[in-house]
C-alpha cells in the first residue's frame, strides 16, 4: 500500500520537475495555432454570417402546405400556452381556400419584447404552423418593428428549415427597396469551430 503511494508520489514529483503539464497545455495551444481551423473569430456581420443549428429558436414562421395553403387553423392554443401572452390570435370564417380549414388567421403577431423564444408556441400548434426559425438579427431602433404579423411571418425565412446549421457563410450585399442588406450567401458555407 505504502509502496503504490511512494511510486505514486514519485511520478507526481517527476511530473512537476519536467512541467509536463505546461507542455502539455503548450501543445494544444501550439495545435490550434498551426491548425487549418486556427481562427475562430466570426467576422460578422460584414464579412461573415453564422447559421445556426436546426434546433435554434429564432423569429417564428408561419408555415404553409405545399400548394400554399396557410397551416394556421387560428385555434390560438398557441397564445394559449405562450407564458408571457404576446402572441394575438384573432380568427375569421373564410371559405377561399386559403387555409386548410374555414377558419383562419385575420391577425396573427407576436410582441418579440416580451417573447422568451421558449418553443411553447410550436408544441403546442396542432398543425405545425408555427415554427421557431433560425433568423436571429431581431434588433430594431423602433419597438413597433419588434411586432411581427401575420403577413411578415409567412414570408419564407432565408435559411431553410431542411438546411443544415452550425456553419459560417460568407456575407453578400443585397439591394433592397429600404437600402443594402447583407445577407448569407448559403451557397458558400464552411464549418467552423464557434
Ligand atoms: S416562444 Fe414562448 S414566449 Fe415566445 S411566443 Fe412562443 S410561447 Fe410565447
Ligand atoms: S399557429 Fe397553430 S396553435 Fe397558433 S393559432 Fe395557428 S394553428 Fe393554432
């Protein structure tokens, strides 16, 4: 027992008399150096753009079928569920076949200054209309631009729910009637250790 401890003490002392764990901690900081991977600093938001991972819970979207049809049924166990209730749900009869049902969404928005991004919301659609996406660049000088509505939430997102995250993509201008974007270019992404 005695013996197991000595030796024991013995390689500790060897240990710290040959700074093994200094080289150690040196090696790893040279690997990340000599890396092909070495920077991992995100130049956003001009050069670069993070996509996130499928599972972010971004801005919400309001989804439709196939052929276009509105998924929102507007039964509001959404804003039911929401813990801070800043969804608004107001239904209306429709038989135009915008919807899958006859009744849907006349306004459907959500207060993002009060939204905890939590997920509530989508467990609980029935028909999976709405959906937490990845756009995370909510910021806005104006607390009216931060209530999104029906109309702005049906607009596909620019990162496809199919597409994979936890990529960088370059960053490209976009001309837009309210002035430049910059926008992710999807077609140019890379891994990158964030
Ligand atoms: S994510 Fe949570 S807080 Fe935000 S709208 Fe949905 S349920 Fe409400
Ligand atoms: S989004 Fe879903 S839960 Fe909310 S009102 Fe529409 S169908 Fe109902």
């Amino acid at each position: 027992m005695n013996e197991g401890k000595g030796r024991f003490d013995i390689m500790e002392l060897i240990k710290k008399v040959l700074f093994t764990d200094f080289v150690k901690g040196l090696v790893i900081t040279f690997g990340y150096n000599v890396s092909m991977d070495s920077v991992i600093t995100v130049k956003y938001p001009d050069e670069e753009k993070w996509i996130p991972y499928r599972r972010f819970r971004g801005l919400h979207t309001l989804n439709r079928t196939a052929d276009g049809r509105e998924l929102c049924v507007a039964c509001e166990l959404c804003s039911k569920a929401c813990p801070t209730r800043c969804i608004t749900v107001i239904p209306m009869e429709d038989n135009t076949g915008r919807g899958i049902s006859d009744r849907v969404a006349k306004v459907w928005k959500v207060d993002l200054v009060r939204c905890l991004f939590c997920g509530y919301c989508e467990d609980a659609c029935p028909t999976r209309a709405v959906r937490l996406g990845r756009e995370y660049e909510l910021a806005c000088f104006d607390r009216n631009c931060a209530v999104k509505n029906r109309e702005e939430l049906l607009r596909p997102q620019p990162v496809p729910e199919e597409m994979s995250g936890g990529v960088v993509a370059k960053a490209r201008l976009r001309t837009t009637p309210d002035g430049i974007e910059v926008v992710a270019d999807l077609s140019e992404t890379r891994k990158r250790r964030v």
